[in-house]
C-alpha cells in the first residue's frame, strides 16, 4: 500500500503545483489584459477550484506516510486543507457559476457586493 500512497502523493503534488502555477499565470495575464473575459476569471478561478480537492488528496496521503510519532500534525493539516477545500469550492463555484455569468450578461448591479474594483 505504500508505494500506491507515494505515487497517488506525488501524483497530487504535481498536479497541485501546476494548478497552482495556471492560477498564477491566468491571474498575472488576466491582470495585464491578454487574457479576456471570460477566461480571465475561468482560468484562474477554475484551477484554484481543481486545486482544493487535489491539495485534500495529496494531504492524505502525507498523513498515511507520515511517522506515528507525527501523525497528530499530519492529522492537523488534513483538517485544514478539508476546511480549505470546503470553502474553496463554495467561493468558486458562486463565482464561475453565479457572479461571472451576471456580469458577462450584462447584470452586474444584481451581484454588485461580490465584485471587486480594479486597483
């Protein structure tokens, strides 16, 4: 079962690492306007919300490797990245399936507490 844990670890640990530079990236582009919209909040907010399961795998995983002497810490972040992930996808789900799709349309007074302001 060990080696299944490794793989599935490393496996998550790299697919949170890409995730998390596409967020980096989609955000810096959208910044600066190559990207438009929609992509601009799809790009970024979509891999931070395939971010929040990924990260909850990659943290069991390290709770299965870890020492016994050190699995009370282990535990410790597996019960915030569940926290994380929880309200990770809340947030993103609203925005890319509420929010966005009111402003695109044109609507953006009926989500207006949700927006923020360039700058």
């Amino acid at each position: 079962m060990s080696k299944q844990v490794t793989q599935l670890g490393f496996w998550s640990a790299a697919l949170a690492a890409l995730l998390s530079i596409t967020f980096t990236v989609g955000a810096a582009l959208g910044i600066v306007g190559v990207l438009r919209a929609p992509w601009d909040i799809i790009v970024g907010e979509g891999a931070s919300l395939l971010l929040a399961p990924t990260f909850v795998v990659m943290m069991v995983c390290v709770h299965y490797l870890a020492p016994d002497q050190k699995k009370l810490w282990s535990h410790t972040g597996l019960a915030f990245a569940l926290l994380y992930a929880a309200l990770a996808s809340i947030v993103y789900v609203v925005w890319l399936f509420v929010i966005e799709p009111k402003v695109l349309s044109g609507q953006p007074e009926e989500v207006a507490p949700f927006l923020f302001e360039p700058g």
